[in-house]
C-alpha cells in the first residue's frame, strides 16, 4: 500500500509541528544573539565579525536550492524525506556548536565560527526541508495537509515564545559570568531538545514513509536532473507568487523587528516595554496558527492569505498614519500581526499545493525540492532587511544617543510602518495574480495525476 493513500493518525497530525517547536528553540539563538557573540563574546574585531556575518549569509541563501537537490536525490533505508528526521539534527547541533564556541585567536575563531555555520545550516536546510515535504509525501487529504501546517504555526509560535522566555536567562546561569560559554552550553542544551523534538516525529511516522523502491514506477518518471528541478519553479507561477509573496511578508516582519528598538526609544520614548512587544507578536502568532485551519478549510488557504495580508497592512498603515503612544502602538500592532501569524500557519500547504500543480503540469513530483524553497524567502529577506534598515537609518539622519528630531521619528514611523506595509503590498498583488489554486481546482489536479497514475 502506498504511504499517501493510508489514513493519517491523529497523533502524526497533531505532533508533526514538534519539530519545529524544537527547531525554534535552536535557531533563535542564531537570531537574537550571534552577532553579539560575535563582537562581544568572543571578542572578534567588528570588521572581521562583519565579514563573517556576510560570507555566512551568502552561504545561508545558497543552500536552499542545494539542500533540495541532495533531498530529492537520497535515499535511505528509513524513507527519503523520513531519515532526515534521525540523521540531520544530531550532526546539525554539533557544528552548531562550533558555531557558539570562542576557542583560539580571533581569527582561528572566526574560520571556525564560519565553518561551524555553513556545515550546519546545510545540513539543518536538508532535514528542515524533509519535515516540511512530509506534509506532501504523507497525504493527498487538502484538510490533513492544512491541520498539519496549522499545527506546525503553533508549535513555531510556542517555541520562539520558549526562547524568549528562557533563552537570555540560560546565558546568563549556565555561563555563571562567562557569556561566551553560556552561549556555548545554550545551544548544547536547546541542540538536545531539538533532536528529541525530530526524533519523536521520526518514532510515529514510521507507516508513512515515502521509500522509492516500493515507487519504482514513479521514481523512474521523476527522475531529474538538476537543470530539471529549476525550470519546475519557471513553469510553476502558484509557486513564484507564493515564494514572492513570502518575500514581502517576511521582509516586512524583519525590519519592523530590526526598527523596534529605535520606535520604542525615540519615537514613543518608552524602551522598556519592547520585551512585552516582542513576547505579544509570538503570543498572536500562535492564536492565529489556531484559527487558520478552521478558517483556510471553509473559504481556501488563498483567500485567507490574502485578507490575512490586507490586515497587516491596514494596521501598518493606521501606525504610519496616526499618531500613537507605546499602548496604542503595541495594541494597534498585535491586531495587524495575526495578518503576519496566519498566513505563517498556511505556507506549508500552500507549497504542497504547489507540488502537485508542478506535478500536473510537467508529469514529475520535485516535492523535495519545493518544499525546501519555503526558506528561500526566509534567508533572502534576512539578507535584504540590513541594507533596508542600514538605507532607512542613515536617511533619517540616525546618530547613536541623539536627541529625537522630526526628521528621525518621521524616518523610523515610515521605516517601520510604510516601507514594510509598500513590500507586504506588492507581494499580496503578486500572488493574487500568480496564485490561482482554489480548493476545487487542487482536487482536479490530484484527480487527473491518479488517473495518469
């Protein structure tokens, strides 16, 4: 019997976010603290840790595409996309680590830091993209594919709210005043949790494994080469307007979280309160993941994408617009990021969505490699939101410490505000246009490729 015609367990639906509980929990130490190892903990000179930061990035982006070649071409004994789950993340969390580690002189421990990070984000894009193309590979079911998406959204959601509660008080107690060790030993620690996290996923998916020697026929038939696996993104416009789309989205998430700082300090004049913000968008991020499923089953996940998105930007417009305080503004902003937090709890199936329209399309399933360029807008808009902040900063005339002119407020509310409601914008057109599955249209899909079948 095939893996996609058995009826998922309710335990595989409900647990297969886990990983990505696990998988917050690890990566935020990379958000929230890497630069400051960097500069501050390990003690490298600012341009040296500069140039680290860039080649790393570079490395970050290229390995979306890779991770997705070397996913569709393995295959071992515990399924294709299912062995990811037992072998990535133990060898992700040891590099990782070298990655966190001040060993040597400044420059020995830049190249280390370096190799640390480009071994192991390789390594977490192959097995990130595996979890991710198991929502594909387990079912054909639109409504268990879009639960499991939801249901991933909440588990990102209550990890990065885990890390913000634990992850700077572990520094500080494991490192007992050594901050560069507490890193260290931060990352050991959220590294185990995080291959428990994939590893009890893998113990209950075991009947669901996608194995091409038990899809002889269909192995022969998606067979590709590298050259092929690119012209499917080209012949796939669903997938270019939700890679697009994603793009403006997590760009404008970005440079709100990079401008915080500077809108809570000089334009609200009320620093303390940003922790409170942060926590509250992860807090909305998870009730939103909670409401998607319901909601994307009734009316498509396009349709609640889109007036997801047109909610983000109506409340980004009303703090550009209006004058706020840091309640109104915290208020205002938590409303507006459900349009952020829902469309997070659909990107998963509307991927998978897209596989099977490539599918339909060109006759070939390149599931793993979609499924991995769900990061590619990711990792492209950490790279682009720098400049973007660096550009809007510098225009607003920013000097550490100064005090606030109009010209800096009006700057850091446009930053904020309207720069990242004009790129959310734009991707909402593109997959308006781009985007064109509905629910009925998906079932024809999956009919006509059964039937080819």
């Amino acid at each position: 019997m095939e893996a996609q015609s058995k009826s998922l367990k309710r335990s595989v639906i409900n647990l297969y976010g886990l990983p990505s509980f696990g998988f917050q929990l690890f990566v935020n130490m990379e958000i929230f603290f890497f630069a400051a190892f960097l500069t501050d903990y390990a003690k490298i000179p600012v341009a040296l840790a500069g140039t680290v930061l860039m080649v790393t990035s570079i490395f970050d982006i290229i390995w979306v595409p890779t991770a997705g070649v070397i996913l569709e071409k393995s295959n071992m004994r515990w399924g294709r996309y299912r062995s990811w789950l037992l072998i990535g993340p133990p060898l992700a969390a040891v590099f990782f680590t070298l990655q966190f580690a001040k060993i040597g002189t400044p420059v020995a421990n830049a190249i280390l830091i370096s190799v640390g990070f480009i071994v192991s984000h390789l390594i977490w894009n192959i097995f990130y993209a595996g979890h991710i193309a198991m929502n594909n590979s387990m079912t054909t079911a639109r409504e268990d594919r879009i639960s499991m998406a939801s249901n991933r959204g909440m588990f990102n959601a209550l990890g990065a709210i885990a890390f913000s509660v634990v992850g700077a008080k572990s520094i500080q107690m494991m490192g007992n005043g050594d901050q560069a060790l507490g890193c260290t030993l931060t990352v050991v620690a959220s590294g185990v949790m995080m291959v428990l996290c994939y590893w009890a996923l893998f113990a209950i998916t075991k009947d669901y494994a996608y194995h091409p020697s038990d899809h002889a026929k269909a192995e022969s038939r998606d067979k590709m080469s590298i050259g092929e696996m690119l012209k499917q993104i080209v012949v796939n416009p669903p997938l270019i307007g939700l890679m697009l789309a994603e793009l403006g989205r997590y760009l404008g998430r970005f440079i709100i979280f990079g401008l915080a700082f500077y809108y809570f300090k000089y334009v609200v004049n009320n620093l303390a309160v940003i922790a409170v913000f942060f926590t509250g968008l992860n807090v909305v991020c998870f009730f939103g993941a909670m409401v998607t499923a319901p909601l994307a089953k009734k009316f498509g996940e396009k349709t609640i994408y889109v007036v997801s998105l047109s909610l983000f930007i109506i409340g980004l417009m009303a703090v550009w617009l209006l004058p706020m305080n840091h309640v109104s503004f915290m208020v205002v902003m938590f409303v507006a990021y459900l349009g952020y937090g829902m469309p997070d709890a659909l990107g998963v199936a509307m991927y998978s969505a897209t596989v099977d329209y490539g599918e339909w399309k060109t006759g070939k399933n390149a599931r793993g490699f979609i499924m991995s360029l769900i990061s590619f807008p990711i990792k492209t808009a950490v790279f682009v939101r720098s400049v973007v902040i660096t550009g809007i900063l510098v225009s607003a005339g920013y000097v550490a410490d100064m005090a606030p002119t109009p010209e800096l407020i009006s700057g850091i509310k446009n930053g904020i505000a309207l720069i990242p409601a004009v790129f959310i914008g734009a991707g909402l057109l593109i997959i308006m246009v781009l985007y064109r599955i509905t629910p009925e249209k998906h079932q024809e899909m999956q009919d006509e490729i059964a039937a080819r079948k």
